[in-house]
C-alpha cells in the first residue's frame, strides 16, 4: 500500500469515527448524567444507558449500551412489538360456543362447548365504546407493590353475559347436558411477575376475584366487601378490622384451599375502599362456573352444577365444523389490548403474547412463540445475537438486554406505518400508567416522554431489604429544543435501604429524562 494511500486510509477511518462517535454536549448533558450514574448509591450497581438522536441516528449519550441488562417489564417492548408485527393492531379475537347435541323445543340434550381463543379479556375492561379501561394502578398488582390499586369502571362479565343472551336466542332454553370449557390453544404455561400467573387461552377478569373491602363508619368494627365478579366460584372468608384513622392499612388475600380465599388485616376508618385480587388456579373451571350464572341469569336453564368437574369429553379439534356455533365474541383490536399491557405493565397479557403468535402459526409452547418472536425482531433490525428472552413479561432468569438492541426495536417499530399505534401505548411520563408518578406535576419533561418501564427486585433476607434486581426506563422523548430522541435506560443490582423509598429509582431515571430534556442541544 503506498503512503498516500495509507493516510487517505486513514484520514478515512478517523472521519467514520467522528461520525458515529458520542455527541458531548457543551453545555454539560455527560457531566450531568454521568453525576447521577456514578452516585454513592449505585457504589454496587451497573449502569446501562444509550440515548439516539431520531433525526441522523447520531449518540448522543452512551454509558455500557452493549452490556446485557435485566431488563424488567422493559420486555414487554419486545412481546408486544412482535405481537402487533405478527398479528396486526386490527386483529380481533373470536369466542365461539357450540352446542353438540339435538335441539328440541328449546331442550338441547347435549353440551355447550366455549372455545377459548385467546381474547384477553373477554368482554371486560371495555366502555360503551369497546375502547378498554385502565387504572394507572391495575388492580392484578394489589396484593404485591401497592394499597392504591384500583377497578375500572366495566362488567367483567359483559363478554359471557352477551354470549349467554346469544345461546338463549339461538332457541337454546334449556341444557340437559354440560357446559365445557375448551382451553386447548396452546399449552398451559405460567407468566412471571406479580400478578396473577396462570397463562390459558381463557381470561375472565384477568383469571381473579377482586375484593373491594370498605371500612366501616367506627374504629372496631369489622369492615365490608364486594366480590367482582360476584360468583358461587369461590368461598372468600373476610376478617378485616376497622381501625382508628391514620393507623396503617394492613390486609394480605391468602389461597387456602383449590377454591378458598381467606383475606384478613386492618382498614383505617375514612380510608377509600382497598382493593385485594384472588387469582385462581383453574381459569376453565373459574369460566366454566361463571358462563353458566350467566347463562341462568338469561333464562337458559343448565341442569350441570358450578360446583362438579364436568363429566363429558371435549371433541376433536376438528369436529367443530361439524357442530353448531350458536354464540360468538368478538373482541376489541388488538391495539386496545397492547394499550392495557404497556400503560399498566400487565404481566399476564404479556405473558400470553407469545403463546398467541405461537397459535397463529399452528404452534402451542412458548419456546415455539419466543422462536417466531426472534424472527420478527430480526426484522425490525434488531441484533438478536446481542439479547436474550425466556419470558413475555420480563423478571425470567433468562432476560437479558442492551440498551442498543432496545434502541434498535424501538427505531425499528419507528419506520412502521403503526407506529403510532405503538407509541401511543406507552405510559406517558408524569401523565399515565406506570408513568403517573415518576416526576412532579411541575416537571418540564412532563408530558414529552413516553416510555415503557421495568421494576423487579428480590428479596435480601440476610440484611433485611430489597434487592432491586432491575430498574430501566425506554422509549422516545421530545427535549426542550424540540429534538426527537430515543432512548434506553438500565440500572441493576440496587441495593435499597430497609427503610427506603421503594420507587426511588423511579424517580431518579425520571431525573435523568429531566436533564435529557433540559440540557440536551
């Protein structure tokens, strides 16, 4: 090689370098962040951050962007970017009931079949509208991370309810046979994360029983509840205390039996009514017990009782076509579904995800669905190489994330035309969801963040307190300047003081997306 041709080689190298090396702000955005990154409390903890301007894809801060992180409910980006790719934001789920048997003045000597397709709420969640409902505090987090959950204002049994006036309708009046529940889709899985864990193809009130406890109008005396849905399904035993006002809420919801709950604890008088959740083990028999109260309460007689294990084979697969279809559900898109998953941080939607992208493609594990997810994460220019997924929702031992790959998903979803659709999921930063909190009202960046978030933590028995495993933040930010930005933000192995502010690294990346906001140029 001559000499020329080694410095124009050179002079070459040295302008690519330029062009794709970090952007340091004059004005101290590094300095400022690096100043939250290397504080005594992070002493034991690593940072993982990469921050990408929309417009050249130029850095404009990197700290650790290809190490892998825990990345948390910062997963569900992954699920349901994949799932939108896969299924479509206008996909809509169907629930079919057939009845097998003959039809004689309106005497059906047989069986009515629901066949559980997936719909993640079946009729629940939604307003007149068919848009679904969200609290920023989901109720399926109640009995782990908060006392300020709350239920949305919607039937959850408005799905069955609509299916039983369907059956009745249809001519059926009375059924001498059974009502079955085919949850076959795809194979029975469990989710991670709180909340409720039990991952079928048939979801009624997110698969619990909400306990609405109000204290009563003296200390002393024994609080009240509601049941949502109220239902014969389950015994709950209540024994909660109303206690002085002031005095702290205290209330654990325990299973202690296939089908028994016991809630126990104490409620300040004037508190606002707590919600407690009872997740059940057995989703079919949970729906199963519920469809036939619907079903009597549209005046279709059922001869079965909600308390046997039904006694009637379920039928082939494929004998369906040959069966009459006397009921079908046809639920919301599925862009309101992402919404209720991104906005909350739902684990069990998330959890499910790929269990349905697996039943799309004729699979039914979710080692299946995670192999098809890899195919449409490679599309969107993400480095699957680089990463690591066991799970939908995050918290698997086998999560694991760079900041550039979550950049490159999000990038990648960015360039498609439901991008919006996608964006407008994500918790709104000071606004919504998982979001609400996480800065003041006052905040400058309130508003011109959105981002989904992860927390996961363990417990340290040793000295008392939290591990916080997991801590990360990623989406898109408008700056001050009126920049577009996307960003990836991790923090692991945090651990917290036993006395501590439990979302206190919530608000600190809520600081960071502050100084990004403020000081970038």
């Amino acid at each position: 090689m001559s000499r020329a041709l080694s410095r124009l080689t050179v002079g070459a190298t040295l302008l690519a370098a330029l062009l794709v090396a970090p952007v340091r702000a004059d004005d101290g955005l590094s300095a400022k962040i690096d100043a939250v990154l290397t504080g005594p409390d992070y002493k034991h903890s690593r940072w993982g951050v990469l921050v990408v301007d929309n417009e050249n894809s130029r850095t404009v801060y990197e700290h650790n962007p290809d190490q892998l992180f825990a990345p948390a409910s910062v997963t569900k980006l992954y699920t349901c970017a994949a799932a939108l790719c896969a299924l479509g934001a206008d996909y809509r789920f169907e629930t079919p009931i057939y009845r097998r048997g003959e039809l004689t003045d309106g005497h059906l000597h047989g069986d009515l079949i629901l066949v559980g397709q997936g719909d993640l709420t079946l009729g629940g969640r939604a307003d007149s509208s068919g848009k679904l409902l969200f609290k920023d505090h989901d109720h399926i987090y109640a009995n782990w991370l908060n006392t300020r959950s709350e239920l949305v204002d919607a039937d959850p049994l408005a799905g069955l309810n609509d299916l039983a006036r369907q059956v009745k309708k249809a001519g059926v009046h009375q059924v001498d046979g059974d009502v079955l529940i085919d949850d076959r889709l795809f194979a029975k899985a469990r989710g991670s994360g709180s909340g409720p864990d039990v991952v079928t193809p048939i979801l009624v009130n997110d698969n619990v029983i909400d306990v609405l406890i109000t204290p009563a109008s003296k200390a002393g005396d024994p609080a009240t509840a509601a049941f949502h849905p109220e239902t014969n399904y389950a015994q709950i035993d209540l024994q909660v205390e109303t206690v002085g006002e002031g005095k702290p809420m205290k209330i654990e919801a325990e299973r202690v039996g296939p089908r028994s709950f016991a809630v126990r604890g104490q409620i300040p008088a004037g508190a606002k009514p707590a919600v407690r959740i009872c997740p059940v083990e057995d989703p079919a028999g949970f729906a199963r017990t519920l469809f036939i109260e619907s079903l009597r309460r549209a005046g279709v007689s059922v001869k079965a009782s909600v308390q046997q294990t039904p006694t009637a084979d379920l039928p082939n697969k494929d004998s369906y076509k040959d069966l009459k279809r006397v009921a079908l559900l046809k639920s919301p898109p599925l862009s309101e579904m992402l919404k209720v998953t991104l906005k909350v941080s739902h684990n069990l939607y998330a959890s499910t995800l790929p269990l349905l992208i697996a039943a799309k493609d004729g699979k039914s594990t979710l080692a299946e669905g995670l192999h098809l997810e890899r195919r449409q994460l490679a599309d969107l220019g993400v480095d699957v190489e680089a990463m690591s997924l066991e799970s939908g929702a995050g918290g698997g031992n086998g999560d694991r994330v760079t900041p550039r790959t979550t950049v490159q998903l999000l990038q990648g979803m960015a360039k498609r035309p439901d991008w919006a659709v996608y964006k407008g999921a994500l918790p709104v930063l000071g606004v919504d969801g998982t979001l609400e909190d996480a800065v003041a009202a006052d905040s400058p960046a309130r508003g011109k963040v959105m981002g989904k978030t992860g927390t996961y933590g363990d417990s340290d028995l040793l000295n008392g307190r939290l591990l916080l495993r997991a801590k990360s933040l990623a989406g898109v930010m408008t700056t001050a300047k009126g920049r577009g930005l996307t960003f990836a933000v991790f923090v692991n192995d945090v651990p917290l003081p036993q006395d501590g502010d439990p979302v206190r690294e919530g608000k600190v990346i809520g600081r960071l997306c502050e100084i990004i906001y403020q000081n970038c140029p």
